[in-house]
C-alpha cells in the first residue's frame, strides 16, 4: 500500500494540503462569521424582551389609571345622581305646595249675584288642572332628561384618553 502512495506525485499532495488548509480557513472564517450574527441575534432579541416588558409596564399602568379614572366618574355620577335626586324632591314638594295653593284660591265658592235670589257655584275653570298637570311632567321629563345627561357625562369622564 505504500508503494501505491508513492507512486502519486508529489505536487498533487501539495495541491491536496493547498486545498485542506483553505478549506479549513474558509470554515474557520465561516464559523467566525456565524459567531458573529448570533451574537447580534442575542443582542436583538435582548433589546426585544426589554421592549415587550416596558410595553407590558405601560399596558399595567394605563389599566391602573383608566380603572382609577373609572371609579373617580362612578363617584362623581352618584354624588350627581343624589342631588338630581334631591333637586326632583324639592320640585316636587313645590309642584304639591302649588297644587295646594291653587286649590284653595280656584275652590268651588259660592257667590252671591245681585240678580239671582239663590247663590249660585262658579265654573270650573280647567287652566289650573291642566297647568299642574303640565308642570308635573315636566318635573317627570327633567328628572330623566337630567339622568341621561349625567349618564353622558360619566361615560365622557370614565372614557380613556
């Protein structure tokens, strides 16, 4: 077997360690090159984590502000919603001291004519009935109408911004 290996010639065992020693360069250049994206690679998805977590904190914050921006309209919607509570109270006990006041001065009396023998009953007048009818529903019409608003008003408040 070593005489088969003499019998090739010598240049031709130059041109293989030629070849070898630059193909174990080219690798060795290769493998440094690869080194050298995976290193920026690490470095990329590093500076990735670092976003996803500040995005995450961001995310946590803002839910936290608009949970608190919630409550805080939630509060302001019910100290509100006591007194178009209270304010529809008191436009009732007016709308009732009006009744009041209207019934005693629009009662039925009884007149004396200086014609007739017998005294005789006024006509009922129905403008009085009417208009207190009227002021009710409109106390009634306001009272939602002031719910609405302040419905409205909570929704703008809570809505992030």
């Amino acid at each position: 077997m070593l005489t088969l290996l003499n019998l090739v010639p010598k240049w031709v065992w130059l041109a293989l360690v030629a070849a070898l020693s630059a193909t174990s360069c080219k690798l060795k250049w290769d493998n440094s090159g690869l080194s050298l994206e995976i290193e920026k690679g690490k470095t990329y998805v590093a500076q990735l984590e670092k976003s996803i977590a500040k995005a995450n904190t961001a995310r946590v914050q803002q839910l936290v502000e608009n949970e608190q921006r919630a409550r805080a309209a939630e509060q302001a919607a019910s100290s509100r919603q006591r007194t178009l509570l209270a304010d529809a109270g008191a436009a009732r006990v007016e709308l009732d001291r009006l009744r009041s006041a209207l019934e005693s001065h629009t009662s039925p009396r009884l007149t004396a004519s200086g014609v007739a023998f017998a005294p005789s009953l006024d006509y009922a007048d129905p403008v009085p009935e009417l208009f207190l009818q009227c002021t009710a529903r409109y106390i009634d019409l306001a009272a939602k109408a002031d719910g609405h608003a302040n419905d409205v008003k909570t929704l703008v408040d809570a809505w992030p911004k």
